[in-house]
C-alpha cells in the first residue's frame, strides 16, 4: 500500500503552487488518488508557502505529518519543515543554503525564529540551514543536495535561453529530483509539465529540459531508485480540481445565472474559475432543446459587498439562479443583506469560505468560526437554510442542492466552506461527479402568474408561487408586508407572515433526505462518537481508521444542514451514543454550543483547532485519546 | 397617448405629508411612464428606504423595495438579469448620496440602462429632519440643534465625474418639465441620472418652494449639453462644467450633460459574450426535463485527466 506524503516549501513567487500542481498531475497520471492543498501567507512575493501533499491508492482523506519528502526550495523551509520529515524519508534542497543563519531570513516569522533556535541549541547544533539539515540526518533523513545554480546554468546552455529566463525553472528542476528519488517515472513528470503548461510550449520545453537535467544528475549522484509501483487509477478520464473549482463547476451546471463578487481571500477563485467558463457554447441538440447555443452567466466583480449581495438579490428577483460568494469579513457586510432576503423571500445562494478570523486575522488560513455567525446572520429572527460541505464530491453537489433548496423554499441558503477546501486539489472519477443525481428543481416559480398575482400568498406549506420580476405587476419589500407584498404594521397581517416564513423551515426539514441533514459513519456501536461538520469529514474517516489500530472503536457523526437544525434526528443519533466528542476549528465550541441548545446533548469533550491550520488525521486521534483520559477540552496544534 | 397615467396608480394609501415635493416626482413619474406606454408589468421601481423609496408601492410595477441604500445595487441585479425591463430608481439624498454613495458612484462607471432619481430634500425626511449630504453648510433646518458643519456634496458634478451619461435637474413642483426630463432619462441608454429639488415642508424650513423659486432657471436653447463624439467633448466641456457647478444665487434646471458616446453595461456584455440578450440569465431556460444542461467532463476540460 502506497501513502505518500510531501511538502514543497520556498518563497511566494516562488513557482510553489505550480511545482505541488506538477507533482499532483504526476501522481494523478500514476495512477494514485490525491490530496494537495496550499498554504500561504497574505503576501504576494517573499513570504513562506508551501504546498502539502498525499498519494494513495484509496482517497486521502487527510493530508498527515511527518511526510516522506520535503522539497527546500531556500534556507526558511529548511528551517520552518525540519521536524516534519519522518526518519527514512529524504529532504531535497540547494547545499548553498546551508550557511544561513536563522536571523538572516528577513520574512521568517520571529516567533518561529525564536523556537528554532532554541531548538538547535537545545540539541548543540548551529542556528542554521546546516543546522537543521543535520539534525534531520541524525533522525535517520536522507540528505539529497542539489547545486540549483550550476543546473540553471545547465538549462540555460539546454534550452538555449538567458539564465534570467529559465530561472523560474528551479522549482522544476527540485520537484522532477524529488519525484525521481521517490520512484515516480521522468515521463509521468515530463506529462505533468506538459498538462500544467498546456499551450506554452517554451515554458514546457524549458521545464522538461530542467526536469531532465536534475533527474539525470540525482540518477549519477544516488543511483537508480526503487521505481514506485503504479497506482490503480489508469486508464481513466479523471478529474483534479480544487474546492473553489468545484464549487464553481457545481453552480454552472445548476444553471446560475448571476454572480456578484467583492475580491477576498479564499472565494476569489471560485469567482475567478467561474468567469473562466462564464461564456459556454452548447451542442446543437442542446441549443434546440433550450433555444440558446451560447450559455452566458453575468459574473460581476462589485463595488462592495453590500453590493454584491443586494445586486444577486436583484438578480434572483429577477428570475435568475443567483449567487454571491465571500469570506467572513464579507459575510459581515452582508448581513443586512441577508435578512432582507428572508424577509422578501428571495432565493439567493451564498458561498460561504471561512478563514481564520476574528477581523481580518489570517487571511489565507483556515478555520471554522463562522458557523454561528452564518446561522445567526441577520437581524429580526432570520431562519435560513445552512449547509456545510464535508469534502469535495459534497462541495460540487451541495453548490447545485443550494439552487434547488434556495429556490424551493425561496430562502437564502449559505453554503458552508472554508479556506481549507478551497484550496485543496483532490482526483475525482467521473463517477463522482455523476449528473444523473443531479436535478434542477425552481420550486414554485411560475412563468404566467396572470392577473390578479399575490407575490406573499399564504400556503399551506408558507411557499407562495413565484413570479418573475417583469411579468406581473408585484410588490417585492424587506418591509412586512400583506399577501400583495404592500408595507404593513397590522399585529395579524405580521403574524401571519412570521408564521409562514417558519413553516417553510419545517418544511425544509419535512423534505430534505436524511443525507443532506446528518450521516453517521461507521458502527452505531461505537465507544465513542465524534461530531463535526464541514472539512473536517475526510481526517476524521482516516483517524477512525487509525484509532481502530488502537483498540478504539469510534464512529463519525456528521451535521451537513446547521439551519434549520435536524434536532430530532440528530437527538436520535446522539441518544445512543456512549461518549460525545466535537472536533472542529474554531474556540467557542461552536457546534458544542448548538448540539447542547437543540438537543440538550453536552459533549463529553470537545478537540479544537485553532491556529489556522487544517487538522490532520493523527491529532484527532491525538485529541480523542486524550479526552478517552478525561480531557474536557483539547487543543491541537500542528502544522507550520 | 397610449396610456391613461391612472393605469400606473397603485390603490394605495400615499403616505407623505400635504405638500411634499414628493408628489409633483410621483405625478411625473405616472405620466413619464404612460407617455412613454410601457406596460406596468415590465416596469419596475426600485425604492430605497426613506420617504421617497415608498414610491415602490404608489406606482403600479413590477416593483421591488431595497435596503436603505441599496436601490442601485439591486436595479443592477435586476436590469442585468432581465435587460428587457424599464428600471427606475427611486431614492432620497441620504440614501443615495450618503449611506449608498459607494453604489451611486459605481453605477456610473458601469453605465447600465438604470434611471436614477434623486429625491433632494436635503434632510432625512423620515428619520425626522437630519442633515443630507446635499445640506449646504451654516444651514440649521429645524430638527438641528446646531448649523450643519458639513460640505454639502453636488450630486450632478458627483454624477458627471463617477461616469453616468445623462445627467439633469428638475424642480418636484414643475410636474410637466419633470415628465420630460424622466422621459429622456428613460430612453436613454445608459446610467441616467435626475437630481430633483424637492420641498420637504416639514423638516426642511430654509429650502423652501420659495427658496427655490427665486433661484431656479432652464437652461435656454442656446446651451448644447449633447456630446455625440469626443471632439464634443472638448469643445462643450467648459460650459458644461460651468452649469454643473452652478448652485447659489442660481440653480439651473433641464438637462446639463447627455453623453451619446457611450456604450450601456448590457451592450458590453453582449460584446464579451455574444447572445446574451437574447437568452438573459433571468429568463433563460436552465434545465431539460429537469436535467442540467452542462456536463462537468465536457465543459470544464482545463480539469480533465486522462490517466
Ligand atoms: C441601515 C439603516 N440605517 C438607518 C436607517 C434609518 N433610516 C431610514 S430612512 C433614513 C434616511 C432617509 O433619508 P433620505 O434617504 O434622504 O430619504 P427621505 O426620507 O428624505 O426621502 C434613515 C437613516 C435604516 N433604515 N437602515
Ligand atoms: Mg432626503
């Protein structure tokens, strides 16, 4: 069984990003499942990024620590990953790094500083790169050393090109000596480049040289590695992409037709992917089917977020399927937003990407805090519908279930993601992405609604049929309002209309399948139950697994629908379970918090994560036997 | 005369107080509309939050109420879902030129077909009688307990710099001029813009009908506001300026600056995605028998792996 594990680290700028994008094409081409995601500062060039990966036969669920290789693109990834490497594994980095010293770096963090060094001093080793490299060597690493010059000087004279030009080659040139030390075929990672650079055909000609060049010098200095067995995934048409990108594939095929957008940090690039394909032709038996052979979605970067919001409102009254996408500080703005859509009943889709705050905090970290603000976004008794994405799959089908729900119970619906997922690439089959499960349904939006049109009729079920802006004369409002949608303050007519806007929630969870509201994994016997919601799904399934090697029968409790609230069947669930653990990302114990007010249940324990860093697999089962001792609350902490 | 402007009276209690300004805009509005004859249904008004925003449920549309402040944002989403539609907006000086200032400004440099008209009373007309941004300083209306120390803002020369292509001024009370002025913003294409003296005979006891009246006047014949090339521009540019920023002693009316040059929103969309006119986002069928009309694998193909 393959599982390996990988961090690319240098500079921002630094060509990181496409270096982990090349090594996951290449595993993906392998025939491996894959887990990569990147993390970065808020910083556009200098700072430490890097990108961490894993390859399995099986899907990855969690990206975990220590990794097999770290690829050190400078002296501070040297520095900030050196205890991260597992003995045995190999450390690839440039040997003219070695003399740097810990406070020569300008953007490594001081705090970080600070422990490294008295970590090096500790074990009587200088406050260096060297230091470091030898304190990875003492602990069983494997040092491969590349002298990045002389080999850019060697794609220069290949490529017939300037040194200044091939120089963004050096990445290339650290991941192909990487991949081949780990067993991975040079054709596999001259394809990768070929797909990564698809239509520049200088770069690709200048990358692969590079590849060459360091795969033939590790092959002369190292020998020839033991080649990895392929993976059992060839032979497919498969699909990498990351949680941002899903959830923009998700809105087109529901058939979005607005998207409104203020640039943050980590929903720009959904936008962006989105606008990528804005503009699609259809096959000719569709365009007869439709009427239409050009698909055109109307994607608007606005001024601001109140904007963006109130400008999809506009959109969904008009008919359209109608989103907008931010990150909590956005969310913020958005909030007046919000209530004006439950109160007019306006069916809007709002991705939600969390990241680490409160205030502008981190913003390109991840976290969970804005569970209870999505819930309790806006003012006046807002009841909304809340759902959170366990993983990539959930992501794409959640983005189109939020079409069908918001327009079903003509409610704002907030999709639940954070900065982890978005960023993360995963392979997927087809069979993942499968649009025979897939249905659009506009509730009860009416194409004639004729004369005589109330827009806030009072229904059984408090849905009330839905015309179009532009085809009867109608009176939309944020105001109470009567059945004609006309301001009112009459204590009957409000709470008449208090009541419908209720009875849709109830209905939300009437008709939802147990699926989309609670899943519980694994054996209903479990000694002990997790709880979680959103990202966390996957590194909770793999430490399941790896608490099972230690005698630990656990099994996962997973809230997808956070508003309305499936209280019954989560009481149900809960009623059996022998031990309660919450597991999410956040310092509240915001889920803690809203099990024990809908159900009464107070978590045994709760395992927190707070330092904006995803969790892996091995700190809940940290975390876990830790609260099994009797642990009230345990703080994990890993990553870098 | 296709339409008789009592088509567009909704059956509605109007709210305001005897003698607001806000009547003559209504009544301008009715027979703008009906003179123009676009049907109720494929009108709508989009008010903010203020006195002035009640015009939503006094003319009969196909209307929809904003936040305070957030008419133009929500017109936008409306006129580019469905840019077959007639949008006007309709808002007081706070609500647009104060807490939605940010909007007012990017609706100009996005040029869409909307109509905005201001309702410039000066005063926050139902939060009883503070201080709008169009309250020129030293001024003390009486809800004040002092003078206003704040610069008032000149929402046309606001108008002309941020980008809308029609820009004029009317008076509330001057209810046959004012249907003029709303029918050329309305045909025109692009973000029009009427800044509307209004009374406000409850809050606003300094810019009174009287007030006004000694120092409001049309522009005459002789001024040519109309820029049809950019050569235009330049030559009528100095007079233009000059009637933008004239508002004291006297305060000019009709329309100051009508840029035909200028490309709408809706035009430069078609341009970057051909069709889309013809099939809006919020008309457009999005599904068969209730199946998508995209497939994954073949559109998104930039995440396509063949292993
Ligand atoms: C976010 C928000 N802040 C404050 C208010 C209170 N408010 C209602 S109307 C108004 C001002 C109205 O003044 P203006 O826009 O000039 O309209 P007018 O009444 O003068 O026509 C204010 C501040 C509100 N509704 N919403
Ligand atoms: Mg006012």
């Amino acid at each position: 069984m393959t599982d390996l594990n990988i961090i690319i680290g240098g500079p921002q700028g630094g060509g990181i990003e496409s270096a982990g994008q090349i090594a996951v094409k290449s595993l993906v081409l392998k025939g491996y499942n894959i887990l990569g995601s990147r993390e970065y500062h808020s910083n556009i060039m200098g700072a430490h990024s890097y990108y961490h990966l894993r390859a399995k036969e099986d899907k990855p669920g969690s990206l975990t620590l220590p990794v097999d290789a770290l690829l050190a693109l400078d002296a501070e990834t040297v520095l900030t990953h050196y205890r991260e490497v597992r003995p045995g594994g190999i450390v690839v980095y440039d040997p003219a790094v070695k003399a740097t010293r810990v406070d020569s770096i300008q953007p490594m963090a001081p705090p970080l500083k600070e422990r490294v060094k008295k970590d090096l001093e500790s074990r009587g080793l200088p406050t260096t790169a060297e230091g470091a490299l030898k304190a990875m060597e003492s602990e069983g690493v494997k040092l491969v050393g590349l002298p990045l010059k002389a080999m850019l000087r060697k794609v220069s004279e290949e490529a017939k090109a300037p040194i200044a030009s091939v120089s963004k080659t050096v990445n290339t040139l650290g991941l192909s000596a990487m991949l081949y030390m780990l067993g991975v075929e040079p054709g596999y990672i001259e394809k990768a480049i070929s797909l990564q650079f698809a239509g520049k055909e200088k770069v690709i000609r200048m990358n692969v040289a590079a590849a060459r060049i360091a795969v033939e010098y590790v092959r002369e200095v190292y020998g020839e590695p033991e080649v990895l067995p392929d993976g059992p995934h060839k032979g497919k048409v498969r699909m990498v992409a990351s949680g941002n990108d899903l959830v923009a594939m998700g809105k087109i095929v529901a058939g979005v037709g607005f998207l409104s957008y203020y640039p943050i940090t980590p929903s720009s690039d959904e936008a962006l992917y989105l606008e990528r394909h804005k503009y699609v032709k259809l096959d000719d038996g569709m365009a007869e089917k439709v009427g239409y052979d050009r698909l055109s979605v109307v994607a608007v970067q606005m001024e601001d977020e109140l904007a963006s919001i109130n400008a999809a409102i506009g959109a969904a009254l008009a008919g359209a399927r109608s989103s907008t996408t931010t990150s909590g500080p956005g969310y913020s703005l958005m909030n007046e937003g919000i209530s004006l859509a439950v109160e007019a009943e306006v069916p809007i889709v709002v991705t939600l990407w969390m990241r680490a705050g409160p205030s502008t905090g981190m913003p390109t970290r991840t976290g969970q805090q804005d569970l209870l603000h999505s819930i309790f976004s806006g003012h006046g008794d807002a009841p909304k519908i809340v759902i959170a994405s366990g993983d990539h799959v959930e992501a794409f089908y959640d983005a189109i279930k939020a079409f069908n729900w918001a327009e079903i119970f003509q409610s704002p619906v907030i999709h639940l993601l954070d900065k982890y997922l978005a960023s993360a690439m995963a392979s997927l089959d087809r069979e993942e992405l499968d649009l025979s499960k897939v249905v659009i349904d506009r509730g009860k939006l009416v194409d004639n609604p004729g004369e005589g049109y109330l827009r806030y009729k009072i229904t059984e079920d408090g849905i009330s049929p839905r015309a179009r802006i532009g085809d009867a004369v109608m009176y939309m409002t944020g105001l109470e309002h009567t059945e004609d949608g006309k301001a009112t303050e009459d204590p009957v007519a409000r709470e008449q209309m208090m009541f419908k806007r209720e009875r849709k929630m109830r209905k939300v969870l009437e008709v939802l399948p147990e699926e989309d509201k609670a899943v519980l994994y694994g054996d209903p016997d479990a000694d002990v139950t997790l709880v979680s919601f959103g990202s966390t799904k996957g590194v909770i399934l793999d430490a399941m697994k790896m608490l099972e090697g230690k005698g630990v029968k656990a099994n996962f409790l997973q809230i997808r629908l956070l508003s309305p609230f499936p209280e019954d069947l989560v009481a149900d669930i809960l009623s059996s379970a022998k031990k309660v653990i919450t597991v999410e990302l956040n310092l509240m114990g915001q889920l803690a918090f809203l099990l024990r007010a809908h159900t009464g249940v107070k978590p045994d324990s709760q395992v927190i994560k707070v330092n904006g860093r995803p969790i892996y697999d091995y700190e809940v089962v940290e975390g876990v036997l830790k609260a099994l001792d009797g642990a009230g609350r345990v703080v994990v902490s890993g990553g870098s | 005369m296709a339409r008789s402007w009592l088509e567009y009276k909704a059956p509605a209690w109007v709210q305001w107080c005897p003698g607001c300004g806000d009547f003559g805009i209504l009544n301008a509005i009715y027979r703008a509309v009906a003179e123009l004859d676009i049907p109720p249904e494929r009108l709508v008004v989009v008010g903010g939050i203020g006195c002035s925003g009640r015009t939503t449920f006094y003319v009969k549309g196909s209307n929809a109420h904003a936040l305070h402040g957030r008419a133009i944002p929500m017109a936008t989403g409306i006129k580019l879902a469905r840019p077959e539609l007639t949008v006007i907006v309709a808002g007081g000086d706070g609500d647009l030129l104060g807490i939605g200032g940010g909007h007012f400004v990017a609706l100009g440099r996005r040029n869409v077909d909307i109509t905005v008209i201001l309702f410039d009373n000066a005063v926050y007309g139902l939060t009883k009688g503070q201080a709008a941004p169009t309250l020129p300083a030293w001024i003390k209306t009486k809800a004040l307990t002092s003078p206003n120390i704040h610069d008032n803002v000149n929402p046309v020369l606001l108008a002309f710099s941020a980008g809308y292509t029609f820009v004029a001024r009317g008076y509330a009370y001057h209810t046959s001029q004012l249907k003029e002025l709303i029918k050329t913003a309305v045909r025109h294409k692009g973000a029009s813009f009427i800044d509307v003296l209004q009374p406000c005979p409850t809050y606003n006891n300094v810019m009174t009908n009287k007030w006004y009246e000694e120092r409001i006047y049309y522009v005459g014949e002789d001024y040519d506001p109309i820029i049809r090339t950019r050569e235009d521009f330049k030559e009528k540019l100095p007079a233009i300026m000059e009637k933008l920023l004239e508002f004291g002693d006297r305060i000019p009316l009709g329309i100051l600056y009508w840029d035909q040059t200028k490309d709408s929103f809706e035009e430069r969309l078609e341009k970057i995605m051909p069709g889309y006119m013809q099939a809006p986002p919020g008309t457009r069928r999005i599904s068969v028998d209730g199946r998508p009309i995209v497939d994954p694998f073949e559109v998104f193909k930039d995440r396509v792996i063949v292993t």
